[in-house]
C-alpha cells in the first residue's frame, strides 16, 4: 500500500487524483492533503479518504477545519510551514505536487529536500527555479516523476535510452481555443472564451496558459529541467487532437511517441504506481472513429508567449522566474478584466527587457526577482 501526500487536493490535478485513488483502494492510501480556500470540498474529501495530516496556507480556513474536525484523529496545520511538514512526511511514499503557480515551489522543494518521489504538476515550480530543484533532487535521492501529458510522455518515450541518442523532444500542443485565429479576431476575447479548452479541462490559470500558449512555453522550460536538453533541442507541434502526447525523435531518424485518450488521470497514475502500471485507467482509444492526426507549426507571431519563453530559457538566470511571475500578474489581471488578452505578452515582454538577469544560484535571488517581477507587472498594468 502507498501512502499518497497531495498538495492542492481540491484542484484539478488534485481531484483527479484522488478519482485514481478512490478506484484503487488496495494500491493506495491518503496520508497528507493540502489545499487553498475551497474549505467545504476539502472538507469533504477528508471525510471521504481520511488522511492522518491536512494543511491549508490561511488561518481563517484553518479555523472552520479545526470546528468541523474536533475529536477527529487529524493532525491539522496552517500556513505554508504547515503545507511544507506535509508534503516532506516521513511515511509518504508519493507527493502529488500540484499547488497552481509559484505557491507551489517551496512546498514541492520540501518534499525534494525530503528525498520524496514526487509527481510533479507545478510546472511554475521548475520555470523559477528548474536548476535547484534539479541539483536538490540530485542531492537527496528524490525521484521526480512528470505528471504534466508532455513530460510523462517523453519520460514514457525515452526509456532507459542514452542521451546521445536523442535528436530532439517534440512537445506537442492542442493550440487552444484559439487556433488558428488572427491577432485582429483575439483583441476582444473575454475570460470565458478563453477558458474554453477544446481537449482538457482544467484550473482556470493554466486554461489561459494553453490560450495564450504560454503553458507550452513554460513546458519548454519544464523539458530542458526535467530531461537535461537545451532550448533548440526541445521543439513544438500543434496537434489539435491530443492524442500523441509528445514525441522522442532519435539521431537515426525514428520516433518514438506516447498516444492515449486526452485525460489528466493517465499520467496521474503513472506516477503514481511508477515503475508498474494500473489497469484500465482510462477507456480504450477507439481507433476506427479516429479521423485523423494532424501537425502544423506553432504561429509565433500571433501567439507571442511561446516565443517569450523561448527567449527566457536561453537568457537563463532568474529570467525564467521573472517571466512566470509576470505571466501569473498579467493572466490574473486578464481573468479580473483588467486588460485585453492581447495586453498579456505585451506586459510580459516590458517586464522582461526591463530585466536586468543575475544568475539564479539560490533561492533567495529567485524569490527576490518573483517579487521584482510582480511589482513591475502591476506597474505596467495599471500604465
Ligand atoms: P487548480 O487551480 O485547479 O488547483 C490549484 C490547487 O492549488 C488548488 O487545490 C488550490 O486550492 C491550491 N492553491 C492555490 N493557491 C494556493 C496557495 N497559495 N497555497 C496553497 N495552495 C494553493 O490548478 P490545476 O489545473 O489543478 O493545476 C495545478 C498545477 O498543475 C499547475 O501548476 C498546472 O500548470 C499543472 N498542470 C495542470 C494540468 C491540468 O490538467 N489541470 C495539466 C498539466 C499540468
Ligand atoms: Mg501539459
């Protein structure tokens, strides 16, 4: 039996774990959740899975949990001290790291620190601070296993394959809701176009991501952390059904690639019944009724932020953080309707020329250039 940490349980990702979970009762226990402020679901999910350890990051929250749970054998702890004793548990055997945003570093670094394998969704986390992570994980003995569609699929891909073998990492993209439009046609669209996925559904931040095409540029970065290859080995391909979750090509001209039904919960349970697999997760891919499967290039022009992140990889340092801390003020401002949805790479790009980059050796720098970064898009905001 594995004992399950998830943190951000009330989430997307962490619902459809805890889905996994609940079919295979034998396979897996909950032992740690941690969530934001939707008290009254994570409520319910502690009645339903019983975990020895909860942790919410604000008092207020803490307090309603601590009346609904009195005489309850529940070890309940708040702020993000108490997320981060969570997600480094002594007896947890995964931790689904999938707090949104960068919320999610310190506690997905708690449970790295800890030597924990971790299921690792937060992106964010590995944007800001790709090469800590990676060097702690190194250091303890962490096993980081991709939760993210893309980096589950090249993980699945590249097997035990030498590095040397290995031409390129083909992540592949839905494009979002707005494939295909020009830039004339998405000056005007509101939130709830944009939140609109074709393929996934998803948490509200990282649906505006795949819009904008921002998600794939933090997933360059997430794959050049995760898998060790430079910016122009880590390419992108519109693939409007989401089948081929991402591709390996090798030096000798061949592919190799991962295809199933787009759902969150196959790579969830990948990693957590890592190395094995679980039985029918999710349906069948039905083959006959399957059109076709089609590629193009990403359109950089109209969708800038692909471009941006490029750009933040190969400038490195605290680049990447400055870019995701802007990208996560300016998407906010844009779900508030404080600016258009064009407005979003604009803003990005100010923050970033005005920049000056600093190596990202300690977390201290990175967490002082997040906050740079915030502040500056604020200001460019209210411009
Ligand atoms: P979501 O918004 O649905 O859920 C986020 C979770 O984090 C919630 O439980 C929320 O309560 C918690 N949270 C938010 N702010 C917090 C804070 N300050 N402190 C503690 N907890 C906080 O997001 P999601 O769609 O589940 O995505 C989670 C992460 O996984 C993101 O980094 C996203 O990029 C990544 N991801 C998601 C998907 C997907 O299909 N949803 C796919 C790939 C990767
Ligand atoms: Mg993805």
């Amino acid at each position: 039996m594995k004992q399950i940490v998830i943190l951000g349980s009330t989430g997307s990702i962490g619902r459809s774990t805890l889905d996994v979970v609940s079919v295979f009762p034998d396979k897996f226990s909950v032992l740690g959740l941690t969530a934001g402020s939707n008290t009254e679901l994570l409520l319910s999910q502690i009645k339903k899975f019983s975990p020895k350890f909860v942790a919410v990051p604000q008092q207020g929250s803490y307090e309603i949990l601590k009346k609904e749970l009195t005489g309850q054998k529940i070890e309940l702890l708040c702020g993000v001290d108490g997320i981060n004793a969570v997600a480094a548990l002594s007896e947890a055997d995964v931790v689904i790291s999938a707090i949104v945003g960068s919320a999610g570093l310190l506690p997905t670094l708690s449970a790295i620190k800890a030597g924990k394998t971790v299921g690792i969704a937060n992106k964010e986390t590995l944007v800001m601070a790709g090469d800590i992570v990676m060097s702690e994980a190194k250091r303890s003995g962490s096993v980081l296993i991709p939760v993210d569609s893309e980096h589950s699929a090249v993980f699945q891909c590249l097997g035990n394959y030498e590095k040397r073998s290995v031409q390129k990492l083909v992540l592949t993209a839905s494009g979002g809701p707005f494939a295909g439009r020009g830039k004339n046609e998405l000056e005007k669209v509101t939130p709830e176009d944009a939140l609109k996925h074709p393929n996934w559904s998803m948490g509200r931040k990282i649906s505006i991501d795949s819009a904008t095409l921002m998600n794939k540029g933090l997933e360059v970065i997430e794959a050049h952390h995760l898998f060790g290859f430079p910016a122009e080995k880590v390419d992108v391909l519109i693939h409007s059904q989401s089948i081929i979750h991402s591709m390996v090509e090798f030096v000798d001209g061949t592919f190799i690639a991962q295809l199933s039904r787009p759902d969150m919960k196959a790579p969830i349970a990948y990693a957590l019944s890592y190395p094995d697999r679980l039985e029918s997760v999710i349906p069948k891919m039905d083959w006959e009724t399957l059109q076709s499967l089609t590629f193009r290039k990403p359109d950089m022009e109209t969708f800038p932020c692909l471009g941006l992140a490029y750009d933040a990889l190969r400038d490195g340092g605290t680049m990447p953080a400055v870019l995701n801390a802007a990208n996560e003020v300016a998407v906010q401002a844009f779900l508030d309707r404080g600016i258009g949805f064009m407005e979003i790479p604009v803003i990005i790009k100010k923050v970033m020329d005005a920049h000056a980059v600093k190596p990202a050796s300690d977390l201290d720098g990175i967490i002082e250039a997040d906050a740079w970064a915030r502040k500056n898009a604020a200001k460019e905001i209210k411009s």
